[in-house]
C-alpha cells in the first residue's frame, strides 16, 4: 500500500485527463410532506430546494478534479438553464470548462430526482424525472468535438470515454481517441452504456455487471469476462457488481476479485461507476499496474456511495481508506 499511498500524493496531481462524454445536469429537489391533495389520491411536495450537480461524464471530471488530477471535458450543453447550472457546478467542482461545447440546438440532458419527506425525518428520492438531450448532434458540432480533442492531445496522461447514450460519444471521435492514445501510449478507459461492444481497441474498459450481461448473457462468470476482454480488444476489462466489488480480467493475469470497500448498504449510488472510472484512468496515468488501479478505484467507489446525491471523493479520503484497509489486515 506504500506504493499506491505514493502514487496518489506524487502521482495524480496535475494529469490531464481528456474526458469524453454525455454531460448530464444531476438536478436534487428536495421538499417536505405534510399534507395529501384534494385534487387526487397524492401528497402534496412543498419545495425546498434544487440543486444542479455535475453528473455523467460530467461527474467524472468532477472527480478528476477532486483527487488532484486536471480534467478536460470534451462534451455540449444546451444553451438553456440546465446548461449554465451544470457548467457552473463543474466550475466549482474545479473544471475548466473552456473545451464545453455550447450548442443553441441541443437541450442539456437533465436527470432531476425527486427527494421527499415529513419535517425532521430523512428524505428519500420517490422519482426520477428525466429531460434527454436531443436532437442528435449535427454534423458541425461532432466536427467541433474533434477539433476540441485534437486541440489538447499532445498535452494529455489518459482519455476516458464516458457514453451514456446521448450522442457525444461517436463512432469517429472513438477511433480519433484510440489513435491518441496508440500514438502517445497513454491509457484509454471506456465506459458504454449501451453501445460497449461497437467500441474496439481501448486499453480498458469499466462496464458494470449488468451492462456486460446485456452482451455475454446472464450469470456473468470469469469465463464470459475473459471472452468478452478479448472481444472488445482491451487489456483489461474492470466489471464492478455494487456490493459483490469487483472482478478483473487482464490478458496476464488470473481473474481478480476484489472485495466491496465499507458498507454493504449504501446510502446513494448514484454516480458510483464515474468516480470509479475516474480513479482508475488517474491511477493507470500515474504508471499503477491494472491491480492496484483497480484496487484504488474500488476504494473509491465505496467512499462515494456512503454519501448522499452524486458525489466526489478526495485524495485525502482515500489515503484513509486504504489505510484503514492496512491496518484492518
């Protein structure tokens, strides 16, 4: 653990990761209970408050930040006000928000979960509502995204792609991050929600259980890991299962299962599977072998799904956490 210890205070400050992906406006409103409608069988929400967090590709630049690293965002907003919420939460997250591209056609893709509950007593989120980015992205603009990439690939550590499905991340900007990365031997981490199969070639990929189940069938195994490393042409492929922790699979290696970190009852995962990508691309961009980086990024993910709404974790948090696991053995 030293030499992971080392590797995040020496190693994460300063590595300029490209992260390419949907940018999703994480909106909290919150509100109190106290009396059901006479309009129909419904309570009655009194609102509180809103709050807009970075969430998506978004949270991974967000966590990037926190841990000491220097994100660059290669994604659209809206022009709208999700658009400048989001852009503003980045900001204050400590993200350069200057490679974002602005597009008047698009409506910023918003999830608002809604939290409820009586004076005093915990809210809970009783239902999402979600605004999807649309239309698709034209011509000009994905051309735009490319030229933004190419603009700051000799200065980058590492590329992450973050695909949630809503049209930032193409089949063209893909090969154009994975000829980066060949070219400069830097890490290129992919996360695709739906589409994980249709990109070939990164140097890992981090998809949870159920999205590699959706490709390989149900009961996921270590048979079906190491099939589908090898099918999506990657080094190592990192399949995090919530509580269960996570499984490795690299191309020298036995599979390794790592352990869950912290509570077997989280209090939000909302979010959960970007700071693990976030953790994982800093830790192979500070020269961690796939183990620890794994081992790292699973810390971290158990860090952040003991906090409420989207979240981030710090260097410092982890540092704790992996030295707790030290001294727990």
């Amino acid at each position: 653990m030293t030499t992971l210890r080392e590797a995040i205070v020496n190693g994460f400050t300063g590595k300029r990761i490209a992260i390419i992906g949907d940018l999703v406006a994480d909106q909290f409103l919150g509100g109190t209970i106290s009396r059901v409608s006479r309009e129909a069988p419904v309570f009655i929400l009194r609102h509180d408050e809103t709050v807009t967090l970075p969430g998506a590709a978004a949270n991974a630049a967000a966590n990037v930040a926190s841990l000491g690293g220097t994100p660059i965002p290669i994604g659209v907003v809206g022009s709208d006000d999700n658009g400048t919420r989001l852009t503003d939460a980045l900001t204050r997250s400590g993200v350069d928000c200057s490679t974002i591209l602005t597009d008047r056609a698009a409506t910023t893709t918003t999830k608002v979960r809604v939290l409820a509950g009586q004076h005093y007593a915990a809210r809970q989120q009783v239902i999402r509502i979600d605004y999807e980015g649309g239309p698709e992205l034209s011509l000009e603009t994905r051309k735009k995204l490319s030229l933004s990439l190419a603009a700051v690939a000799d200065t980058l550590d590492a590329i992450i792609v973050s695909d949630y499905g809503y049209g930032a991340v193409f089949d063209e900007i893909f090969a154009e991050a994975r000829s980066i990365a060949q070219l400069r031997s830097i890490p290129l981490v992919l996360d695709s929600r739906y589409r994980l199969s249709s990109f070939v070639g990164a140097t890992a990929a981090t998809p949870n259980c159920e999205e590699a189940e959706n490709i390989v069938g149900k009961n996921f195994n270590d048979n079906n890991g190491a099939s589908l490393r090898e099918r999506l042409g990657c080094e190592a492929l990192l399949v995090t299962n919530g509580n269960k922790g996570m499984s490795l699979y690299t191309s020298d290696a036995e599979p390794r299962h790592i352990d869950a970190v912290g509570s077997p009852e989280p209090v939000d995962v909302t979010g959960a599977g970007d700071t693990v990508i976030a953790t994982f691309a800093l830790g192979l961009a500070s020269g961690m072998n796939f183990a620890d980086a794994a081992t790292i990024a699973n810390h971290a993910g158990g860090i952040v799904v003991m906090k409420k709404r989207t979240a981030t974790v710090t260097s410092a948090e982890l540092l704790t956490s992996l030295d707790a696991a030290v001294a727990a053995h």
